[in-house]
C-alpha cells in the first residue's frame, strides 16, 4: 500500500488548494503541527504556501480545491474526487483542529495536533479594531 495522504485547509467554507504528500503520509499530523507557525489565520491559501514553506521536500504535488459540498463529505467521496490516498486530512483554521478521513474507514476522525503555535491569539485585537 501507498503511504500517501492529502491535506486542505480551511476556514468556515473557504478551501485551499490540496498538498499530495507522496511518501511519509502517515506522519502527516505531525508536520501539520510542525508547520503550524507558518499558517496565516483565517487564509487557507497562505496556510498551504506556508506548510510548503516548512515542508518543501514533502510535498509532491498540489490539487484544487474540491467542489462545492465537501464539507459532508466521507472518505469515499474524496477517495473518488482524487483517487486512491491513506488519508485526508483537513485543517480547520477556525476550529483549530484536524479532521481525518482515514481510508477503509466509514467516518472522520479529530486527530491530535499542536497547532499552539498558531498566532490565533491575535484574532481577538483584529476583532476589536475592526469593532471600535
């Protein structure tokens, strides 16, 4: 079997762009959580450019964003939208936690990672400028 995994970010219903990680996908939390000072709150995009960023050599390949509807996906819809990988994994930006599709499984699961480093801390004063 392939050790390969998919990972998204997003926030609310804003998707990025996929990162295909080849070989290693089962280490996938983990460089979700060593990556996690490089993701931008609230940007899905600039939080892929930045795991790329942390990860240059891993990632191996990037696809679009899914179509409308992913968020009631199960692993079986992604499996056919991109074809056969280990695993999905979604990064919730807002939530601040990682959801996975593990294969041959029949829901997701919240995997654990740190994404403490996350300057999600500055979402509070962003809120209160923007409010005066």
């Amino acid at each position: 079997m392939r050790d390969e995994a998919l990972i998204h970010f997003h926030y609310g219903s804003r998707i990025s762009a996929g990162l295909l990680l080849a070989s290693n996908g089962g280490a996938a939390p983990e460089l979700i959580s060593e990556a996690a000072p490089y993701y931008t709150p609230r940007d899905p995009g600039r939080s892929a450019v930045g795991f790329c960023a942390c990860h240059p050599k891993m990632v191996e390949d990037m696809t679009g964003p899914p179509p409308k509807g992913w968020q009631n996906w199960r692993f079986q819809d992604w499996d056919e939208w991109f074809g056969r990988i280990n695993g999905v994994f979604l990064v919730d930006l807002e939530k601040l936690h990682v959801v996975q599709y593990p294969l041959y499984s029949c829901g997701s699961q919240i995997v654990r990672c740190d994404l403490s480093a996350l300057p999600h801390r500055l979402v509070p004063v962003e809120e209160w400028f923007e409010h005066p």
